[in-house]
C-alpha cells in the first residue's frame, strides 16, 4: 500500500505541473520502456525518439489520467501505441512488414513456461555456442509480427501480468495467452531448426 500510494501522491505532484515530481517517472520508467521499445523497433536511434515521446504524450496526457489502470501500464501502452504507428509509417515507405492476424479465441491456457537462453557459462565453447543460440533468438524475435513480439516483450521480458498486458495493449486477456503462445512456439521453431543443424 506504501507504494501504491507513494505513487498516487508522484502522479497527483505530476498533475500540478511539479517538474521534479514528473523528473522521478521518467527515471523510475525509462529504462524498461527503453528496453522494450528498442527490441520492439531493433534501432537505438529510433527508440530514443519513440522514447521521447513517450515522455511528451504522458506529460500532456497525465491531467487526464484516471488511475484506473496502473502508471507503469499506462506509459507502456502509450510505448506500445507509439511503436506501432513506427511499424505502420515504415510500411507505408517499404512494404516489407507483414502483420499476422492471429485469432483471439485461440487462448491456450496450457502455454508451455519459456524463457530467453542463459549466457552466462564459464566454458569458453559453451559460451559460443549460447552466444549462437542468443543470437537465433533474437533473429527469431525480430521476425516475429509486432503483435505477437510486443506481447513477448511484455510478459518474459519485462514481466507484466496477462492482465497488465491486456490493458497496455486494448486486447482481451484471451488473446494476450493466444498470442504469447504464438510468439514462443515461433521463436521455439527457430531454435529447433538450429539445433538440428539447419540454417535460419
């Protein structure tokens, strides 16, 4: 309760136009936001711009916040809202990027526990040999869809519930688990291929 309500009180200073109060979200905020834009994007250059105004459109936005979802939601759905628009105004430049359409009410309730490999070993071979797994993951997560990789970010990386995540992105917790499932049986498949020796 200390802290939800030493929030409340950052947020109510924050509302009053107290810079130092609205100082203190972007420092408690940014560097999780940061991560998650820039793997969301793949460029640093971008995601310090994405990031920015992230911190510009809660600053406008914040006398409107209600509070009904948590601060930390709220500022990534407007990361995540702002990601977004970045993937469509590079779609409309190169048409590369292709959405998939997954289904909401594929929820699986019985998603398999996943987590990103472990590089920390002290076997010089081990070690290159996690270096080239990491490696196939992060190429299997960039070619993931934005809907199915945000959804990733958000739960094993950044560790947001199912419900947290569906109020970040305006989707039903039902999809949330469906396309969790769908990312991590994607990013599974690229490191089966690897493992079996083929190249991916």
């Amino acid at each position: 309760m200390e802290t939800i309500s030493a929030e409340t009180q950052l947020i109510e200073r924050a509302k009053q136009q107290d810079e130092s109060a609205f100082d203190q979200i972007v420092n408690l905020y940014a560097d999780k936001l940061y991560n998650y834009i820039v793997r969301m994007l793949g460029n640093p250059h971008d995601a310090e711009d994405v990031l920015q105004e992230v911190f510009l459109r809660a600053y406008q936005g914040l006398p409107s916040f209600d509070g009904r979802a948590s601060l930390s939601t709220w500022l990534f759905r407007i990361a995540h809202n702002l990601c977004i628009d970045h993937y469509r105004k590079q779609e409309r430049r190169v048409k590369t990027v292709s959405i998939y359409q997954d289904n909401p009410d594929e929820a699986d309730e019985g998603a398999e526990e996943w987590e990103f490999p472990d590089t920390q070993t002290p076997d010089p071979m081990q070690a290159v040999l996690d270096r080239e797994l990491q490696e196939v993951v992060e190429r299997a997560l960039e070619s993931l869809s934005p809907k199915l990789k945000s959804v990733l970010l958000l739960y094993d990386v950044e560790g947001l519930s199912y419900e947290e995540i569906s109020q970040s992105l305006g989707i039903p917790m039902g999809t949330v688990k469906s396309r969790l499932h769908l990312a991590r049986s994607e990013i599974q498949k690229k490191v089966a291929a690897y493992l079996r020796g083929e190249t991916v």
